[in-house]
C-alpha cells in the first residue's frame, strides 16, 4: 500500500497578486507599491501586499496610516473576501488537474492528496516545479510544502523557507523570549527590521518535499509555530525555551498534555502523521447565477429595484427548468469603488416564482448602500431543493380544495419569510409537540422555517393548565389527599373542590433534576376565592415528599 502524500498550497500574496492581475498591461505593474486595506476595529490595517510593498518595508498587519509614511507611493484597496473566496474556487479548479483530491485550507490556501498522482507530472519535484512555474505564469506567488501528513504539509509550506534565517538568529519564531532580545544588539541591522539584502543575495523557495519517512526529521528544525497552536500557547512555550518542534518531540506526553492542555499533543500527532487528518476534497458546486453589468453606476432605489427584475425573472426560469426551488438567494452589488455589498434572503419555502422571491429582495434594498455607484449586480441561488410534482387532480371541486390548501399554505411561509428578512429567519418560532409524557417537556420550539405545522396534538388524560412554571412548594400536611387549607404564595386558601388524581412518573431512562420527588399525583383544585391551581403531591424519591404547585388554569 503507498503511503499517503499530502500537498499544500500557500498563496501568501493572494488578495493582492489577484487585484494586481488586472494591472498586467501597465509598464509598472510588477514594481508597484500595492496593498490590501481591511478595517479592524476603528482602524484599518494591511491585510495582503505585493513584493514591491513588502521590499519597501511593509509588513502584514500595519496600520494603513504608517504604511503610507514608509512609503508614500503606496496604492491601497480596500479587501474583498467574497472576491478572494471565488478566485480561490477557481484556483481548485486548477489545481484539480493534478489531483481530484482538492479542498480549501483556509481563506488563501490549498491542500491536495496526492497519493498515486506524482508519477504522471515526471515524479514529485516535477510536480511541485510545474505547480510553481504556473502560478508564477498567473501572477501568483506559490509556496508548496508536501509531506505524509496534513499537519507536516502545513507547516513544510509555511517556514521551512525561513529555517537558514532561523537557524542564524531565531527571528523566524513568533514569540521570541525575553532573554533572546537582549541579544539583539550583536545581530546585523537587517536583522532588526532595516533594510532587506537586495534580491541578488536572497534565495528564493518554490517548494519543500519531505521524502517517504522522513517527515519527523524535516519538522524538526522548525518552529513550534508551525504546528498551528494558539498565541497564549506559542508564547508559554517560547518562554520555557520549546522554540523548535525538535524540542517537544523528545518530551514525555503526559507532561505536555498536562502542562499545555490536549491541543498541543493533538497537533504534533497530527504533523507527525500518528494522528489521522483527512483531507475531504471540495464538492463540485453548480452555480445558478445571473449577472448584470451597467454602463453607468446606478444608487437611485428604483434603478436597483429595475436591475433585480432583470435577473429574479430569467432565474426563476432556469430553476424551474431544472425542477429546482430556492432557499437562499443572494444578491450582490458590485460598487465603483471595487468593493461589494451581499444581501441574503432565506425563505420558509423553497420558491421559484418572481412574485414570491421579488417581495423579499425589494425589502433588503433598503439595507444596501450604493457608495459611489453601483457597476454590476449578481443574482444567486446558493441553496436549493428540488421541487416535488404534483400531479393533478381528476374531480374539479378536490383539485380547488387542493389549490386553496397549498395557496394558503404558501401565504403562511411567505408571512414567515417576510418577518424573516426583517427580525432573521432563525427568530420566527412555532411550538411543536414533543414525545414525552412530561408536563414541562409535552411541547419543544422549532424554527418556522424548517419545520412544518404540527398534524395534530396529543390529547392528555386530563386537562392541562394555561400557564406552567417550575414547581413552587405549598405549605400543607404531608398527605397524598388534597388538603383543605394549605399556604401558597404567603396566601392562606381554603379548598373548595379538588378533581383527579392524574398519576405521571419520571422518565426513568433519563435524569431529570426536578423530577428526583418520584411519582406525582396531580389536582385540579379550585379555592373559595376563585383560584384553579394545579397542584401535585410528590411520594418522594430522592428527594422528600410533598405538595407543589406547578400551573394556573385560566
């Protein structure tokens, strides 16, 4: 049997180097500043640079404003992760070519199994330098890291690059401990954050393959970073000077699980492949979608209203067409200003006609803002259900009874989808009733949206109160017959007519705390002032008998 070869994927430059395609027929597209802007918080930060932004001095995560102090020539936009997560689908697309066994590893990576697949690209080296070279063809730039196991691949990917820089200074760890930068005086100024070497004396890294086998030796220099641990985690362990993964494999397991927790023993078994990570290949999405560019940017509501109509009428027939219904619709407003607006709208019903859709979307324009004009907009079916045939009926006067069922069947989910689109989907409830012969647990709540009205109720032996509440105790004799005064509420009432008793015992299959009283006989009991309480008196059990009340009668 092969052993399992596991391929990453890292596209450290993604958000830029896929703005910066588009720039290819200018002269200065390869030596421009450019930058990726996200806000976080009440600032905005550099989330992905181009090469010429990073040789400049610019590094992830910089606060927009001194970045442009570095360098003044800096040209920013602002980030797109809808647009990021769509050219990485197309990037699977891609790299579905060398293996069918392609998932994504976060929001800028692949990951591939490609066991059995590297003998037909001239072995795994020619693999991973045809990987490379392709997506240096794109404008991307690729590091590949290929191991035995998920975990290996990963961190191969990411800092084996950065394992001669390591081994000089240790500048490749995260958390450097305190003792560490006393030393930094003696290191050379490049090493301090000065300027870089020129790019004659850098060497540049494709790919890193850890041969059969030899997975536990090519982790080993590595930092610990690379086995994916939490900050507070990376920062303890570098603290007690475990900087490299060669340093925790050597230590007892019970002593790193019990110092550290059960996190960083999972994840060194992972990188040294003893514990399994399957790689589960992305499933093949059909994209029902419809799109329209403008000439000119639109903001007016009606100019949006008219574009949705555009699209919402020729969707519903291609879902139709296919015996398919909608149950999310998404609506996308690309702005001038490159940027992009999403409004979602999840439906009770699967639906497939313009009157029941449209109502919906025209509701959540009111949430969307134009900016500098909207460019083109994009109508899409993200989930759907197919539609089931209804054959009709022989006899005219059942087929209207039929239609006007289903006719008001579908006014109530349409109700539900409109109170949906203002309040959220997942607010609007129904109570349904439940299998248990509990007072308390006779009903549960469920979703209206993804749950149907109930056929019909159970009828209980006896009739139920209007109001229930945890069992309240009520002072009387410790009696199984209803007592004819007892105290309850710091009221003193007199009994005037008692009715039952109904007998429920405990679910014994199941520990519930407020049944631990053992059976319970419950009353209907009326008082001379005009109370209809419920009361139960509780045998006893695991906890001491006697009288409780539990609802109110209206």
């Amino acid at each position: 049997m092969n052993q399992r070869r596991i391929l990453s994927l890292w596209f450290p430059r993604l958000g830029a180097e896929r703005v910066l395609r588009g720039l290819r027929t200018e002269t200065d597209a390869a030596t421009l500043p450019f930058a990726i802007v996200d806000r976080v918080g009440n600032t905005e930060q550099i989330q992905s640079l181009s090469p010429a932004a990073s040789a400049a001095g610019i590094i992830k995560g910089l606060s927009l404003r001194d970045a442009c102090a570095i360098c003044p020539k800096l040209r920013t936009r602002r980030h797109n992760a809808h647009a990021d997560a769509q050219f990485l689908k197309v990037l699977i697309r891609w790299a579905g070519k060398y293996s069918p066994w392609v998932s994504e590893d976060g929001q800028d990576a692949l990951m591939l199994d490609i066991t059995g697949c590297a003998h037909l690209f001239g072995g795994e080296s020619g693999m991973v330098r045809d990987m490379v070279h392709e997506a240096h063809s794109f404008g991307l730039t690729l590091r590949a890291g290929l191991a035995n196991s998920r975990g290996a691949a990963w961190a191969l990917a990411r800092f084996a690059g950065q394992q001669a820089h390591a081994d000089r200074s240790g500048d490749a760890i995260d958390v450097e401990a305190h003792a560490t930068r006393s030393r930094a005086a003696k290191r050379r100024h490049w090493e301090r954050g000065g300027t870089a070497p020129s790019k004659s004396t850098q060497v540049t890294y494709a790919g890193e393959i850890a041969a059969v086998g030899q997975t536990r030796t090519a982790l080993y220099p590595l930092p610990v970073a690379a086995l994916r641990l939490d900050g507070d985690t990376l920062t303890t362990l570098n603290r007690l000077g475990l900087r490299r993964i060669g340093d925790l494999i050597g230590q007892p397991r019970a002593t790193l699980a019990r110092r550290f927790g059960q996190g960083l023993t999972l994840r060194l078994d992972q990188a040294l492949g003893v514990s399994p990570e399957p790689v589960s290949p992305a499933a093949p999405e059909e994209t029902l979608s419809l799109r329209l560019t403008l000439p000119d940017p639109i903001g007016l509501v009606e100019d949006v209203t008219a574009a949705l109509d555009r699209l919402l009428e020729p969707l519903c027939a291609k879902l139709e067409r296919k015996g398919l219904a909608a149950r999310t619709l998404i609506f996308e407003a690309h702005r001038a200003d490159h940027t992009m607006q999403r409004l979602e709208v999840r439906m009770a019903r699967p639906a497939n006609t313009v009157h029941r859709l449209r109502g919906l979307l025209v509701m959540k324009l009111d949430d969307l803002d134009a900016g500098f004009g909207i460019d083109m907009v994009r109508l899409l079916a993200t989930q759907v259900e197919p539609v089931q045939t209804r054959t009709p009926v022989g006899h005219v006067g059942a087929g209207r009874d039929v239609a006007k069922r289903l006719a008001a069947n579908t006014a109530l989910d349409d109700l539900i989808g409109r109170l949906g689109a203002r309040l959220g989907i997942e607010a609007i409830t129904r109570r349904h009733p439940s299998e248990s012969h509990l007072p308390e647990k006779a009903a549960m709540t469920l979703t209206a949206a993804f749950s149907g009205p109930a056929e019909s109720w159970p009828k209980p032996a006896r009739p139920r109160p209007l109001r229930l509440w945890r069992p309240e105790p009520v002072d009387a004799p410790q009696a199984p017959t209803p007592p004819a005064q007892f105290r309850w509420r710091r009221r003193e009432l007199t009994l005037a007519e008692a009715r039952g008793p109904e007998r429920i015992a405990p679910e014994w299959w199941l520990d519930e705390p407020e049944w631990r009283s053992g059976q319970r006989d419950y009353w209907e009991v009326i008082t001379k002032d005009g109370d209809r309480l419920w009361l139960f008196y509780a045998h006893g059990g695991a906890m001491s008998a006697g009288w409780f009340c539990h609802g109110a009668f209206a």
